[in-house]
C-alpha cells in the first residue's frame, strides 16, 4: 500500500497507511502504521484536502451538466491543468538554500518528481484506477 501523504505533510513520521481519507469522516481517520487517532491538526488537513478533494469533482460534474456536448477529457484536461498550475505554484521553495522542509521542492525537476510521485500514488489511490472495461482486465 502506499504511503499516507496526511502523515506525511503533517510530519509524522515517514507516513503509514491511510484509513478513511476520502470518506469525509475525520472520526475515521487513523494511521495504521503509527497505530493512533490522527489529532485536530491532522483532521484539519484531511478536512481541507477532502474538501478541495469534493469541490474539484464537483466542479468537473457541473461543468459536464451545464454542457451536455461538452467533451468530459477536456474538461478533466482543464481541471488537471489547473490543479497542476495551483500545486506548482504552492511548492515554490521559500528561498533559503538550508531549508529542510524545501529540499523536496528545490528545483524544477525536484518538484516534477514530487509531483509525479504524488500523481502515481493518488491514482493508485483512485476507485477508479482499474476500470472493467482496461484492456488488461481478466475476461472468463
């Protein structure tokens, strides 16, 4: 299982696995591998990324409601670039070639492997990673 990008961000540890993260429960969240009840900072954080999580799938939908002829790659291009466009912008280094919380985001590659990383292990995440129809999928 990959590792808990909430453990990670809000510095416990090196992350362990995540439990209930997209159920929008902060009650629910717990970090299996430090084995304990993520406290209200770590809950504040799940709460802000589900709900930036909920308010981009809900943008997608609309906007896909409001166009019925709209081409739903383009709107999830859109969305992503934009997603891409706010996370690059958030990870800027703050300056300070000492900094050990901006070493992961020092140069441009350093953030496009950061984000890559972030980007194979939240699809992995995804309900929707595997889809029946993949051309991969076991057929009987």
């Amino acid at each position: 299982m990959p590792s808990c990008f909430l453990c990670k961000r809000a510095g416990i540890g090196d992350g362990g696995q995540l439990f209930g993260l997209l159920l929008g429960r902060a009650d629910a969240l717990q970090c299996a591998y430090l084995g304990m009840k993520l406290s209200t900072m770590e809950e504040t954080t799940a709460d802000t990324f589900d709900s930036a999580f909920s308010k981009a799938v809900d943008l997608g939908n609309r906007l896909a409601g409001k166009d019925k002829e709209a081409d739903l790659w383009d709107i999830a291009d859109g969305l992503l670039a934009g997603a891409i466009q706010y996370w690059l912008y958030s990870r800027q280094p703050c300056g300070d070639p000492r900094c050990e919380d901006c070493v992961p985001i020092s140069t441009a590659d350093a953030r496009m492997a950061e984000l890559k990383r972030l980007i194979d292990q939240l699809a992995a995440e995804s309900e929707y990673f595997h889809a029946p129809t993949d051309a991969n999928a076991g057929r009987a």
